[in-house]
C-alpha cells in the first residue's frame, strides 16, 4: 500500500480483514474513503505514523495478545 502510494487515514485493526491458512497470512486494507495518494511511494515519517497508529489499536483492541501474537503484531506494523 504504502509503496504504491496510499496513505491510510485510518488504520487501525477495525479495518483490516486478516485470514491465515497454516504459516501465511493475508490482509485486506478496508476503509479507504479518506485515504491519500501521493505520487510515489509513501515517505518514511507518514508510514511510521501508520504503522505507529496500527500498534496503538493492536494494544487497544488485544491487550493480552489472545489473536495477535508477538510475531503478527511485528509483521502487521512492520516493526
């Protein structure tokens, strides 16, 4: 998303529709109403906002890691 040039305005766990099947997961990114497009590759300091926003509702909505493990937080917020 963020290499081809879209800026989520939103992202958070609410919409991200994620599925497993064995070791590989899949994400599909909902909620692009208010979403902004640059031309390129989003910069650096707005994709760790994004990332930086994702983490805060992983800890807000799975506190305790039930769903998202250590290993699927850091592939989510690409930490």
């Amino acid at each position: 998303m963020h290499d081809a040039g879209v800026m989520h305005a939103d992202l958070n766990l609410h919409n991200l529709f994620v599925g497993n099947s064995g070791e590989r997961m899949t994400v599909v990114i909902l909620d692009l109403d208010k979403a902004q497009l640059f031309n390129g590759a989003v910069p650096p300091a707005h994709r760790r906002a994004n990332f930086a926003r994702l983490a805060r509702s992983a800890r807000k909505l799975d506190p305790d890691s039930r769903y998202l493990d250590k290993k699927s937080r850091a592939i989510l917020t690409a930490s």
